[in-house]
C-alpha cells in the first residue's frame, strides 16, 4: 500500500478543505465603512510585518541552506547535500505559505466577525471558528503534503534507502523549524512590544480604555495578536509535528524498517483525517456556547482518531501483537497531551485557586502579586511533568511489553499526541480572531450588545489559548525525547550501551544545556523591554505633536508604530537565533557527540520548565487582573487593579514571547545536532 | 602521621580563637540606655527565635535519627545502624552550638560596632569584623573537629574499615545539612516575612523611615537579618565544607584509600590555618577602606593556603606527578570559586549596567522594572555556569594527567573551594552586624556623623554578601558534583560502565529531580507572602489600636511581631523541607538506583540554576533601588523609586529566602541517597 500517497492525498484534502473554508469566511459582508477601516489597518499592518519577516528569513535561510548542504554533501556525497538544503529551503517554504493564508484569513475573519456579532452569538462563532481553521488545517496539510512527498521522491526516484530518504525529511523539518522561530520569537518580540506600549501610554497614562482607536499603537496590539498567536502558534506546533514525525520515521527505519519506517505517517494520515471531520462539525455543535462546540469538535476528533488508529495499526501486519505495543502508547502520548491541557487550565482559569489567590495578593500591592502569580507559575510545572514522566514510564513499558523498541514507543507516543494538531490550531486561532474581533467592535462602537457577543468569544478564545499552550509544551517534551533517541542513532551511539552520565562531557554538557533556555529567554525579555522603550516614546510624541488627537478629532499615525514594532522584532531575534544554532555546534566541535547529547537532554529539562512556569505565571496574572476587573477588590481603577495590572504587564512577555518560543528553541537545537549528525560522526567517529 | 588528630588539632584552635574574639567583642561598651534598649530588643527576639527553631529541629532529628538508624542498622548491623544515627546527632549539635555561639556575638557585636561608630570607621570597622568572624570559626572549627573525631573513633576503638568509618562520617554531614535546611529556610521565611511587613506598612503606607523605632515590624526585621544571614549561611557554607570533605574521604577510600582518604582532611586542615591567619591579619590591613581590610583578608588567606596546600600535597607521599594532580584541581576549585564570586558582584554592584538599566527601566514603571530585573538575573546565569564547567573539566583532566581518578579530582576541587570558607563566612556576617549597627545608631539618635559611618559599613557588607552567595552556589555546584560521583560509588555503580542517560529510569528521575528546585522555591516564596499577609495585619492593628505610637509617644509591642515570623516560619518550613528527604526516597523504591542518580543530576542542574538567578536578580533590584535613593531618576519619593521598591521586595524572598535554600536543599537530597545507599544496595543489588 502506498501510504506516501495516502499521506499526501490526506494533505492536499486538508488544504483544499482550508481553502474553501476560507472562501465561505472572506464571501461575507465587513461591516461598517469605519470597522472596514479599522480592518484594513490590521490587514496592512499584518501584511508590512509578514513581508518583512519574510525578507529577514530569505536572508537567513540564504546562508544556512548552503552551509547544510555543503558539510552534508561533503560527508554523504553531493546528492544528499542537495536535496537535504532542498527540503530546507521547502519547509521553511510550505510554513510561510500556510502562515500567510491563516494570517490573510484571520485578519479578514476578525471584522467579519465583529459583523456578525450584530445578529448573535450562533452568527458571530463559526465566522471566527473557520477564520482559525484556515491556519490550521493549511499548515498541518502542506507539512504531511511535504513530508511524503520528500520521503516517497527520495526512496523511487533518487531510489535511497528508507534510512537515507527518512534523513532528508529532517532538512524540511528543520525548514519549518526555522520559520516557526522566527515566527514565535520575532511575532512574541513585536505582539508584545505593540501590547505593553498601548496600555503603559493608553491605560496607564492617559486613562483611555483598551483599544481605544485614538491609541497610535491600538493597530499595532491587533496586529501583534495574529502575528504572535495565528502564525506563531500554528508555527511552533506545526515545528513539533513535523518533528514528531520525522524522529519516528528514523528510528523505524533503524529498528525494523518497512511498516515502521511509515507507521507516523499512516498514524499523522489517521489524524489528520479525524481532525477534518472533526473541524467540519464544529458549527453543527454549537448550541449557543461557544465552548461547549469547541470541546466537542476535540472530543469527536480524537474518537474518530481512536478508531482510525486501531484499524491502522492493527490492519498494519505487524507480526505478534507489535501492534498494541504501537497502538497504546500512541494513545498514551494523546492522553498525556489532554491532561498537560487541562491542568495548564486549572491554574490560569479565571475562577481556580491559583489566579483567586494571585487576584487577592494584588490587595497587598503589585509586589506580593507578582511573588504569588511566580510562584503558582513554579507550582504548576508539577503536574505537568508528572503527567510527561508518566506518559515516558507507559509509552517506554507498554512498547517494550510487546516487543516493540521502547524508543519508538516514545516517539510514536509522540506523533499520537500532535496527529490531532489541526484541531488544536483551529481552536487556538479562533483567540487572536475573537479577540481583534472585540477590538474592532469597540472602535466600530456596534454596541453592547454586539459587544457583549464579542466579549463572550473572546473569554472563550483565552481558555482555548491556555489550553493549547500547555498542549505544545507536552507535545514538544514528547517530541524532543524522541528526536533525542533519533539523535543517539544517527550519530551512532549504541542505544543499549548508551550514553555515561557521569563522565566530565556529558555532566558539561547537560550544565551548557540546562543554561540555554534561561538565556534565551532573558534575551527574549530584554528585547522586548527595548522595543517597547522605543514605541512608548512614539506613541508618547504622537499625543504630544498631533493637535486634536486625545480628543479624537484626528486620527494617529498608526502606520510608524507597526514599523517600530516589527523593525525592533526582526532585529532583536537575531542574536538569540542564532544562539540556538550555533552553541550545539561548538559544543560539538569543542566536546564530542556524548557531550551534545547532554547538552539536548539539558536543555529539554529547563525548556520544558521554563516554558511552563512562563506560560503559566503569565496566565495567572493576566486572568487575575480580569477577575480584579470584573469588579473584586475595588475593581478597575482601585489600587488592587493598579497592582494587578503590573503583574499582568511582567507576564505578557513571559508568555506570549520567552515561553511559547522555548518549545521552538529546543526543537531547533536537536535539530542542528540531527542535521549535522554525519559531520559528527565524521570528526568524532 | 596522625593527619586525624592535626585535623581536630586545628579544629579546636578555631574555637578557641573565636571564643577569644567573643570575650574581646563583648567586653567593649555597649553605648547609650537607648541603643541598649534596642540592642536587647534584638537579642531577645534573636534568641527567642533560636530557641523555637532548636525545639522544632529536636523534634525533627528526633523522627529521623531513629529511622536512619534502623534502616542503615538493618541492613549494614547494629553498630553502623547506631554509629550514623549518633553522628547525625552530633553534626545537627555541633551546627546549632556554633550557630547559637555565632548569633549571640552577632546581636552583641551589633551595638558595640554602632557605639564605636561615634569614633569612627577605623574603630567600629574591628567590632563588626571580629563579630562576625566569630562565627566562622566556631562553625568550621567544630565541624573539622568533629568529623575528624568521628572518623578516628570509628578506626580505632570500632576498628572500622576507611571506607565504613568514612560512611558513618556522612551521617555527621546529614546532619550538619539538616540544621542548615532550617536555618536557610526557615530563617530565610522569617527574616523576608518581618522586611517585607516592616517595609509595606512602614515606607510604603505610612512614609515612615527605614528602621523607625515607632514601627512594631522593626525588630523583628533587625533579628531577621541575624537568623538569615549568620545563622543562615554560616550553616549553609559549611553543610558544603562538610559535604565535600565526607565525598572526597569516601572517593578517597574507595579509589586507593590511605593518603587519599586522609588528603581531604588534610587540605581542610590547612585551609583553616590559613583562614585563622587571614582573618586575625584583617584588623592590620585597615586603612580607613573596610573593603581593602576584607579583601586584603581574603588574599592573605589564599596565598598562605596555597603554600601550604603545595607543601602537604607535595608531601604527602603520593607516587610520581600524582600530587600535581590533587595541588592542580584544587587550584581549579578556589579559583572557579573567586570567579564566580566576582561575577555575581558584577551583576549586581550598583556602578555596574545590570544595576543601573534595572535603575532606568525603574522609571517606565514597576513592570518593566521587575522584567529588567528578571532577565539579568537569568543571564547571570552564563559565567557562573561556564565558571562551573570549566572547573569540572580542568579538574577532571588534570587529575587524569598526573593518574589520579577524575572523580577524586572534582571531590577534592570543591575540598580546595571551600576550605577558606571560615573567612568567608567572616567577611559575610560581618554583613548584618553592619546593618543592624545601622539600624541602632538610626533608632539611637547618634547623629550625622555616627550614621555615615555605619552607612559605610552597610554598603560594604552588602558587596561581601553578594560576593559570598555566588561563592556559596559555585561550591555547593561541585560539592554535590562530588557528592554525584561519591553516590554512584556507594550503590556500586561502576564509575567506567556509568549510568545510561538514554534509559526511562534516568529521563524520568532528570525531569523529577529538574522539578524540585522550582517546586521548593514556589513553597518557599508562598509561605513569605502569606507569613508577611499575617504581620501586615498585626502591625497595622498595632498603629490603629495603640494610641500615641504613630506621634512616638507610645511603644510598640514587637515581641508579637517577632512571635508572628517566628512560628509562621517554623510552621511553613516543615512541608518543604520534608520533601526535600521524602521525594528522593520515593523515587528510589519506585525507579531504583539508576532513576535515583539521574534525579540527583536533574536538581543540580535546575538547583543552581534558580539559586544563581535568584540570588543576582534580587540583588539588581535591591541595588537598583539604593541607586535611585542616591537621588538618581528622582530620587526617594518619585514614581521611578516606586517601581523601585516593588522590585526590591519582589527580590526578597529570591534573593533571602528560596535563592540561598537552595543549595542546601540539593545538598540534602544528595546526602538522602547516599546515607541510604546501603538499603538501596539491597533493595536493588
């Protein structure tokens, strides 16, 4: 059976499938002359930041493909040079590409939602809904699309080895690596530059309320909305997808070969599949809440999922009963990713202990505030690497239970968790939409009642937001364990034997490892705080030099605020990019492969913690500013909402910039390690 | 030669030189009725809360004593059994005597010093000094004696193997760890509880001075600075001191016994010579700069003890070059150690630009401030890790080049970083006593002049805080290093073969063992918030209810405050602190020695992760604010020294209490898994 052709066919449904849902969104009536307006702001201003992020990448991507594609050319001959800097430069292609569609759509499906919230919530929703899904499922399609295209031209008409063609995969995984990169640092870089200069000079200073259309930098924030969560987010999960992917096809193809070489694409067909018929029955589920339909689409998805997997894996001819050593630690990877959700959840949600508490601190002042919001963030790793150890302990023992290799459990555990991806991405670009959707609803003034409606898919897309976050901080644990076991096996190093813990390399390694997520992380937030230094003193000018402006009766200069946002995003994320593909090379060049492999293993543990004490503070304190405001503690305007509004502004660029772009950092640097495994092996044989 | 008896022979010289600085300190006059007044305030509360954290640690030595005792008793004999649990005892006794010695010259010391101050730097500077050192020897001169003590007996009158007498010598380090785990966290809980609840009601709601008499909190936060900052890292130095010297002797006894087990002691010994020589120069080298007196303190010590390290290493009998392989890394160690130490004094001098951009952000307000904070604190990170890394790789290959075992190499690399550590711990009490001088000569009405001289005082014992912390983590990174290697001995795990890093027992005891650290913080930091939420309530009731005490004419009631930290802390220390001892023996009966040793590695790596950043942010902050007072973006009272002091107090409970917990704690939980090795031997032989 030529599942390669499955796989692609799967893809190229799912685009088709985006393009028509993207058709029925942008058919729709905009709105009003002065939202269409407001609209064509963000849509410019979403296009300028695209563009130039694409022209920073091109550059980049003009000096990495070449450096791959000479050292692998070198070490594997010329033919795998090319086609491996091939696949590169196709996934960093196939992301931008996806990207720009679910941008495009999501910036036409904000006002057309905002429209529709005119007549209801029942209206409003799907709008908004299938805006996201347009990302979603693009992306998710044109990566399986990718994949097997790759892989199938490299076994028939290059007529490679299953190890070799699965190998060239990597180069289009690293290609989407880098697009995701650049799209969730440089996009948490410029979303959180726009966000924290719009209230500090808008709400702080001059007391105008969120949004408010006299804000220079209010396109900007809107803009940064689908910068960071549409493209960034798709982006960053899409990475770990790919990834997943790619690290099991390696380890099939050296544990068995044959079905297991192409049992994650048959499993990533499955799941793409159930998540288009689970897509398509959102709107039929939405019974005027919002969230209800969202839970069902997953739940229908991932039943679907379930018995498409069984009947894949079981129909597979794996011999014995290899396939429940397939099969159920796939369904442990997936049942790991819903629980990392779900307690990521529990301590963001607006009515959990957690942000309760961290609501009440803010009474005692911003400092006692920002001390609890910290330390629930520390708190709420605990579940989440249990809920990581457990899925490792079961994907690892029921692998091996049935014979299969316990590596390729855990990887296989891996893709389960990401196969429902297209679903997760959905639900989480519906957030960015909801919420510009309100934006534009408020500076359209349509009313409270549209108001309202919009307010309502806007709490709804924060939760969604929360969830998914956790959700791709599992996915890329799992991810990167796997690509780590792939790792070990490129460069040679025997899986039984392993690799010593206690030798002065590996102790090295794991201390450079452990180090990078906190640096770059550091580097992350400290970008931010310049950019946003510089976009304050813009913002505070325009007030100053435009006569007429805080009384609304001319308009600002929107357009010079999304030029510094998205100048000082592009240039900033340099430097820390860079970091993340160099430091493994030195410390491969300096150290040996052992020494790198400490390094990776390192530099999970601290990515997967940092990101979810980021991700998680942030949650808490934003969502306990809410709370203050739904009027507890004085409600806006008391002390209790000053303080709470600092802590918020502290966790904005811990989780929508440094935390969601950790995921990335440490999927790219076992992906360097991979790349250039044969110059590894090379130097250090 | 009878290295054991030189060993207690330096020992007890320490304590006799420091019971002679006590005598010379206490006989000096106290000063006015007033300043008495407050001295004795201070005394009280001190002792009050030593007594309280005495009975509570009985309590706790009294359930852990026995089941050490009838664990190790079962499976190793009775006599082992009882040897351990009695040397448990003592190492927790000897700690508590030397802490109590040490505190009760500190509270004394401080009055005196700020009594001298009315005559000058060059008068109060030898007071403050020869008060803290008090301490130093006391504590390091009872533990060298001690171990020495514990480790002949064990050879003679029982006629123990090295290796045995060597292990029964951890049982004096457990303990020695277990008082230091009270001291650091419960004294770290109690001393920011009083700050913060002095600061908050007193500064921020009030606008009344630092140290005001009429603040109920004041006493309290003067007591705080002693439990903290004497007891506190007194205990934490030297629970490493003892730690690596017991890890050295059993890597010592296993990897050739004879000199290598005596050489640790050896080195000790010398160390602490040359540390009673540098701190008696010190007085000598005052000429009017306090920082030149410290510093000329601390290069008389390394020099002398370099002498002498080169003469007892080049003696000791070792076959060929091997000594150079013991003299090398133990240079490598003091010198990694001095490195870091200035690092940190980088990242958090008030002339420097972590400090002064952590000033700046100050005036965007308290968000951006705390943002800036944060990220240098997390890039801090990078020196002190690359210092690390180097120290473990030059001690490992220079160990290797003159044929001495690596792992010996790396144990008696953290002997040679902490065996001047009675000089730091000098240099580093000498800090509260200033503050509290401060405090009093505030309280005491001395004037002008009096006061400038205890402010400089002040700021120079806050360099030499800054500079001990980092020296604290570096040795605590390579002690528990050791502790690693010594470890995997005692479960017989073979040093060459090692432990596979790509096995699930050792990725899941990573990800369990990276958790700890930021669980305890989280505990650690929560329990400061809600013990300050109890004080704020309390002092505010005190300015309500008791009449006259905000015009000065009434006195406050400061023995509730005092009361108020004192039991919260104890209370709130228990949970964490039990974690610390339960959670790794968890993760040995369920995952095995393998797991265990993995979850070892996983809290070093986040361990001194979160310790540097902790520690370096809080000091940005602090300084960052100072630097504003000097009158910059400002000065005292303006929005930029607002958002200052928000950074600050966010910073206390990092720096004060979770920060400098944490190398004890990882100390700790080292010393779990090695006392109990012998069980684990037989649970997974």
């Amino acid at each position: 059976m030529m599942w390669e052709f499955v796989a692609a066919g799967a893809g190229l449904v799912s685009i088709l499938f985006a393009l028509y849902l993207y058709r029925q969104v942008t058919r729709r009536a905009g709105g009003t002359d002065r939202m269409l307006d407001v609209a064509k702001a963000i849509q410019d201003g979403a296009s300028a930041y695209l563009r130039r992020q694409n022209v920073t990448l091109l550059a980049f991507l003009g000096i990495v493909a070449p450096v791959i594609g000479i050292l692998v050319g070198v070490t594997q001959g010329a033919e795998h040079g090319v086609a491996i800097a091939v696949a590169y430069l196709l996934g960093a292609g196939c992301s931008t590409l996806a990207a720009s569609l679910g941008m495009t759509a999501a910036v036409r499906a904000n006002v057309r939602t905002a429209n529709a919230a005119r007549e209801g919530l029942t209206a409003a929703f799907p709008v908004a809904y299938y805006g996201g899904a347009v990302m979603g499922l693009a992306i998710v399609g044109l990566s399986l699309f990718g994949i097997s295209l790759i892989y199938y031209l490299g076994r028939t008409a290059l007529g490679w080895t299953e190890m070799d063609a699965a190998q060239v995969t990597l180069g289009f995984s690293f290609g989407a690596s880098a697009f995701a990169l650049f799209a969730k640092a440089g996009g948490g870089i410029y979303t959180k530059t726009a966000d924290i200069s719009a209230d500090l000079v808008g709400k702080v200073e001059l007391g105008i309320p969120e949004d408010d259309p006299r804000n220079p930098a209010v396109v900007a924030d809107n803009v940064g909305d689908n910068v960071g969560d549409v493209a960034g987010m798709g982006a960053d999960l899409v990475d770990s997808y790919i990834a997943a992917i790619v690290a099991a096809m390696i380890l099939g193809a050296e544990l068995g070969g044959g079905v297991f070489t192409l049992l994650p694409l048959m499993i990533a067909t499955v799941g793409l599949v159930a998540s288009i018929a689970g897509v398509f029955m959102v709107r039929f589920l939405m019974r005027g809440n919002p969230g209800a339909a969202l839970n069902g689409g997953l739940f229908a998805t991932s039943g679907l999922f379930l018995v498409l997997l069984f009947a894949v894996t079981y129909t597979a001819g794996l011999p014995g009963q290899e396939w429940l050593g397939v099969f159920l630690p796939t369904l442990a990877g997936l049942g790991a990713g819903i629980v990392i959700g779900m307690t990521t959840d529990y301590f963001t949600s607006i009515d959990r202990r957690p942000t309760l508490n961290t609501a009440e601190a803010a009474t005692k002042g911003a400092a006692i505030n920002i001390m609890t919001g910290f330390s629930y963030g520390l708190l709420s790793i605990v579940p989440s690497i249990l809920g990581i150890c457990i899925a490792t302990f079961a994907s690892w023992t029921l692998a091996e239970m049935f014979g299969v290799n316990p590596f390729y459990g855990i990887a296989v555990s891996a893709v389960g968790m990401l196969s429902i991806v297209a679903t997760i991405i959905s639900s989480d670009a519906f957030g960015p939409i909801s919420d510009n959707a309100r934006g534009i609803a408020e500076q359209g003034d349509l009313g409270p009642d549209a108001l309202a409606v919009a307010d309502a898919l806007d709490a709804q897309g924060n939760t969604s937001k929360a969830v998914t976050k956790g959700f791709a901080i599992g996915a890329a644990a799992l991810t990167v364990l796997a690509m780590f076991a792939a790792y070990t096996h490129l460069v040679d190093i025997d899986l039984a034997q392993g690799i010593n813990l206690i030798s002065y390399p590996v102790i090295i390694g794991l201390f450079l490892g452990a180090m990078m997520p906190p640096l770059f992380s550091a580097l992350l937030i400290l970008a931010v705080g310049r950019n946003a230094g510089r976009m304050v003193e813009e913002v505070r000018r325009q007030f100053r030099e435009i006569p007429g402006l805080i009384e609304g009766k001319a308009k600002p200069d929107y357009k010079t605020c999304v030029d510094i946002a998205t100048r000082g995003a592009l240039r900033e994320l340099l430097f820390p990019c860079s970091l993340a593909i160099l430091v493994p090379v030195v410390v491969m060049l300096l150290l040996g492969k052992e020494a790198l492999a400490g390094f990776l293993a390192g530099s999970i543990l601290t990515g997967i913690i940092f990101a979810l004490f980021m991700a998680n503070a942030g949650g808490a304190w934003d969502n306990a500013k809410k709370y203050v405001e739904t009027g507890a503690y004085g409600g806006k305007g008391s002390e209790a909402h000053k303080a709470a509004v600092t802590g918020d502004t502290v966790g904005d660029p811990f989780k929508d910039t440094a935390g969601p772009s950790l995921n990335t950092m440490i999927t790219v640097m076992s992906l360097v390690a991979e790349v250039f495994a044969p110059v590894i092996l090379l130097l250090w044989a």
